[in-house]
C-alpha cells in the first residue's frame, strides 16, 4: 500500500468511529487528527450551482497533477461577484456537491463557506483553512484559467498571492498570453499559477441551468444522483438563469 492509501484507509477509519460536526471536512479533519503531516491540499472553489463533470474533471486532474493527497469543494457562501444574481440556495449547494464526489476518497466537500457571514472572500477561507491546518500544509486554488486574468481584482489580491499556489486548468493549446499581459500589467502582484490540461468539457451550470428550466437532458454532464437531487428539489424550474 501507497503512503497515499495508507492515509486515505485511515481516514475512513477515523470517520467510521464519530463524526463531530467538521472544523473543515470530514477526511481533512481525520487526515490532520492522525497526525498526516506535510499534506497537499487542493481547494476547488466554486458556486456549484450546480456541480458538474467539468468541476469533477478539473479536481481529479489537478489532484493527479500536482501530486494533491485531497481536493476539499468548497461551495461559496455568498459569491462575492454574483451579488446581482440569484444564486440557489447554499444547503442545496452543498448537498449537490457533497453526493457529486462521495465516491472518490481524495475529494472532500467543507461547509466553512457555506456557514460564514457576509460576502464570501477566497482570501477569507485561505486565511481560516491555514489556522486549521499544520503549517507545512501546502495549498493549491484551482481553478479555471478563464478566472487567472480576474485574479488582481479579487478580494486582497496581493495578500491573497502569497497564501497559496494557484493551479489554472485549461485545455490542451490554450494561449496563456492573456493571462501573462495581465500579470505583467500588475506589478507587484506576483500571483504563482501553475497551468494544467483537462481534455475540453464544454459544460457550464449556467447551461445546465438553462436546459433544466426549458426541460431539456442533463444526462451525463453530471452525475445521476445530482439529476435525482435537481428533480427531486424541483430546482432551475423557474427559468431565472
Ligand atoms: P465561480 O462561481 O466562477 O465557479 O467561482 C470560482 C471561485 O472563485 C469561487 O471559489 C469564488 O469564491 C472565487 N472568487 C471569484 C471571484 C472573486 C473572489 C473569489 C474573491 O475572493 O474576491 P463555478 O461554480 O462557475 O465553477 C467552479 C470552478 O470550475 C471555476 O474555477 C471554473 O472556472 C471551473 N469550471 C470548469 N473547469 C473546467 N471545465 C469546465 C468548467 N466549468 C467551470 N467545463
């Protein structure tokens, strides 16, 4: 066995024996409770609504690709930049992306944002996950390169840029130009992106929100028990994309 099983098999047995309410998540909690030092911690930031096989492909690259022993979801609160929107409610949020990634023992679903007040910030949660971690955690904010050219707008950016890696996805032949003029307009503001590849997944909430409220397939953009869950809630239905 793996030290990287070997982690994962303790961690399931720790979650086995309680479940307390979660400082993070459950298997992060477990994971730093035996003692597992020097983690690799990636956070898949996003609003979920709803999750979908573009955000799974995203993580599980990048949890292959920068070597990441668990990849925590973390379903924004109050999106800082959806303010306004209408945005589906956090708990069924939440609910959606913790049965999306139950499966798969290196994902973990956190309701830190789910449960703090006000606007959600990432630089808030990098800030809260680092005072709930061993300081020899090393994180990693993944994300879509898409949102890279927004990153100097974001809330504490220069703070925000010492705090954690960032891993970029885009897909194969992306032109990172973008990316590099805006970096280079923002002197100072040095943020570390590390690109990575995900095969092309031309899928987005917006549109499974779309065919939803106009009775369209969701069918395999993402998995069937977030269809289930969808249907069952009754949610996009009444077309406020
Ligand atoms: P979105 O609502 O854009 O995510 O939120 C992305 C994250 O950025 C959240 O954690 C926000 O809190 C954070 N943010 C944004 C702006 C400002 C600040 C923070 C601040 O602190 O000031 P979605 O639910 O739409 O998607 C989640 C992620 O998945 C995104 O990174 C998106 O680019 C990516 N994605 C895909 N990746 C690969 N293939 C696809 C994808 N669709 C979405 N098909």
């Amino acid at each position: 066995m793996s030290a990287a099983e070997e982690l994962k098999a303790d961690v399931e047995d720790a979650i086995a024996d309680d479940e307390p309410a979660a400082a993070i998540s459950p298997r992060i909690d477990a994971a730093v409770a035996s003692g597992a030092k020097d983690l690799r911690i990636g956070l898949m930031g996003g609003t979920f609504d709803p999750i979908h096989y573009g955000h799974l492909i995203a993580a599980e690259q990048a949890r292959e690709q920068f070597d990441l022993d668990f990849v925590i979801f973390l379903p924004a609160g109050n999106p800082s930049f959806k303010q306004d929107k209408k945005v589906s409610d956090g708990e069924d949020r939440y609910e959606m992306a913790r049965i999306a990634t139950q499966d798969n023992r290196a994902f973990d679903v956190s309701r830190i944002e789910i449960d703090r007040e006000g606007v959600t910030y990432t630089y808030d949660t990098i800030c809260e996950l680092r005072d709930k971690l061993p300081g020899t955690t090393e994180v990693y904010f993944i994300t879509g390169a898409d949102a890279i050219v927004s990153l100097p707008k974001w809330y504490k950016a220069d703070e925000l840029a010492k705090i954690a890696h960032f891993a970029a996805c885009t897909r194969p032949g992306y032109d990172y130009t973008q990316f590099k003029e805006a970096q280079d307009a923002d002197i100072g503001l040095q943020f570390e992106v590390e690109f990575f590849d995900v095969p092309a997944l031309a899928i987005s909430s917006t549109d499974l929100r779309k065919r939803v409220s106009e009775g369209k397939s969701i069918a395999y953009m993402t998995p069937p028990q977030v269809i289930r869950f969808i249907a069952k809630r009754g949610l996009y239905m009444d077309g406020e994309i």
